[in-house]
C-alpha cells in the first residue's frame, strides 16, 4: 500500500485576483491599503512558461501526430517551478524551435529548418 504523507492544515497556496486601477491612481496609496500579507503574498507567487507541442488530452484525440504525456509536461512545470526557472521547454520539438531564434530564418518562420 502506497504511503501517504497527511495534508497540511495551513494553506500553502493562496489566490489573490485584484482587479485592474483606472489611470492616474495613486498606487501609494494603493500600497497603503493593501494588507501587508497581500502584497506579501503576491511577491511568492512564481510564474512559469511552458513550451511543449501536442499533449496527449481530448483536445487533441482525434490528431494523428506525435502527442506528449499530460502527466510528464506538467511534472516539468511544478519541477521548473520549485526550482524557480522561467520557462520549460517540455520536448525535443520546443527545445529544437527556442535554439533556432537566433538562426537567420527561425524555426517559427520556416519549419524546415527543425530536425524533430
């Protein structure tokens, strides 16, 4: 039987959705208002790119191309996440794709130019 490790009973994630402030609002102000441990909060919250082709879900089920493992892409992206990088690039294609901007004519431009 699989071991299990109990739930905390303190949240570890927060949601915060703050709305938008028209022009010319004193964001000092805003500051001001803000509970310190909203804008405490907003500062932890980690953002991560993920690049990758097909994933395997009931989007794409009905696509004869290379699919990737839902499970496997976002194991890359909470590991990209706890480890604090920007961006992953989930597969051989995305990675092939992101070396090929700097080329004279990227990847993006004409797909001939990628091996995968």
């Amino acid at each position: 039987m699989a071991q299990t490790t109990p739930m905390s009973t303190t949240p570890t994630t927060k949601i915060l959705a703050i709305g938008t402030f028209p022009p010319g609002t004193d964001m000092q102000l805003v500051q001001r208002i803000l509970p310190t441990e909203i804008r405490e909060t907003a500062r932890k919250i980690g953002v991560v790119g993920v690049h990758v082709g097909f994933v395997d879900t009931d989007l794409t089920k009905d696509f004869d191309v290379p699919k990737f493992s839902p499970v496997d892409v976002v194991r890359q992206a909470y590991d990209a996440l706890e480890a604090g990088e920007s961006e992953v690039l989930a597969d051989a294609g995305s990675r092939e794709l992101k070396q090929s901007l700097s080329a004279a004519v990227p990847g993006y431009i004409d797909p001939t130019v990628l091996q995968a």
